[in-house]
C-alpha cells in the first residue's frame, strides 16, 4: 500500500482523542509530502538538523515534534519553529530550552519523559527525579516552556503483559501529577497529553490511556 493509504488506515483506528505523530525520521520529503496530501499536519523526527532541513523545505501549517534525545548544544537550532519536544529528562535541558524560547520569544511545549521500561537503553526520569523537577524553584521561574504532558517507552518486548504494565504505570504517574502538583505545574503548564505507543502497541497503549501515538514503520514503511 502507499503512505497515503497506510496513514489513511492507521487514522481509521484512532479514537477522536487520540493524535497521530507520523514518525519520519530518515524518510525523503516526498514520502512526508504524500502524508501531508492525504491530510497528517504532525510529523515527528529525531535528529534536529534533518528536522530543521525539512522544516525549511516543506509547508509551514506543518507541526513538528522531536521525538528523539535532545542533546543541550542542538537546543538553539529548533527553538525557531519546534511545536512539541517529547523527551525532556533533565533540569538542564529545560533550562537551555527555556533560554532559547525566549531567545525566539516563543513559549515551547514539552513532554516529560518518564522511564518506565526494564531496559538500560532507554532515557527518562524516576518518579522521584520527576517530583523533584516540578517543584523545584528553578521550574517555577521557566516562563518560556510549558509541560503539556509525559511520554515514555515500553520494554522492546513481545510480553503483552510487561507492555501493558508498562504503559499502566506511566497513566497512573500521569493521573498522580495532575492531583499532586496542580499549583506547582499549573503555574507553567496544562497537562493534558500522554505520549506512548508505537506501530507495534499503539493500540494497546490507547487501551491503557494514551492521547499521542508515534508511529512511523506503518505508515512510512521499514527504515532501511
């Protein structure tokens, strides 16, 4: 099938309160321009230089998000025009995101990337980390970032079970933050989306509450 009709498929699945982030990472820009005729407005990328090149290159009603690890120096190069970075783990990176907001007097929306996998290579804060950033002084000062919500990423695993405990446990970190920290995140924040599921469990993960699914192979084809 082609990209329009594998995006018009996987649409066909979602909930209405769910949004799709068409993962194009590696993909060429007429493969992104097929999805983008067939009506997806929200591409998601991991490297920020291939991003800012698609960027500068294709229609501007487009919303990208950076869905990969941010390193703080590559910070400066998406600040212009990023809609939504999803994986926020650390008080420094806030910071450097805060600062080249302001820089481009803009306020950009961040997720907060909880680590709920059983693997070593996945990046995220602890619940403890978690709590620490959002009611720490340096927090309540960022008035050029807001914290919209959290993502994760389950265990790489075909254990349905360990996925679905996975993805249960970042709902519940979620539905705690929005009781426990309602002044201290609301100041800056609105938090409304959980980011998690992919083209392997996307539809587990809506099962479990999710409100953002990233899914790129099923709708782009393999990455080669």
């Amino acid at each position: 099938m082609s990209v329009a009709q594998n995006l018009l498929k996987i649409k066909s699945t979602l909930p209405s309160t769910v949004t799709l982030v068409a993962v194009s990472k590696t993909k060429p820009i007429p493969d992104l321009m097929e999805a983008y005729d067939a009506g997806q407005r929200i591409f998601g990328e991991n490297k920020i230089q291939e991003m800012a090149e698609k960027w500068e290159a294709m229609p501007k009603d487009i919303e990208w998000h950076m869905i990969g690890h941010v390193q703080t120096n590559k910070v400066k190069f998406m600040a212009p025009f990023v809609s939504l970075i999803h994986g926020v783990d650390s008080l420094k990176l806030m910071e450097e995101i805060n600062r080249q907001a302001k820089k481009n007097n803009r306020i950009i929306d961040c997720l907060l990337q909880i680590y709920i996998a059983e693997e070593e290579t996945k990046f995220g804060l602890d619940e403890k980390e978690l709590d620490e950033i959002i009611t720490s002084a340096t927090f309540q000062e960022m008035k050029n970032i807001r914290i919209v919500g959290i993502m994760g990423m389950a265990t790489f695993t075909d254990n349905q079970t360990q996925i679905k405990k996975e993805f249960t446990h970042l709902k519940t970190i979620f539905d705690k933050l929005r009781l426990d920290n309602t002044d201290a995140i609301n100041r800056v924040s609105t938090l409304q989306t959980i980011s998690m599921g992919m083209s392997g469990d996307y539809q587990l993960a809506i099962e479990c509450g999710s409100t953002m699914v990233r899914i790129g192979s099923s709708i782009f084809g393999e990455r080669i």
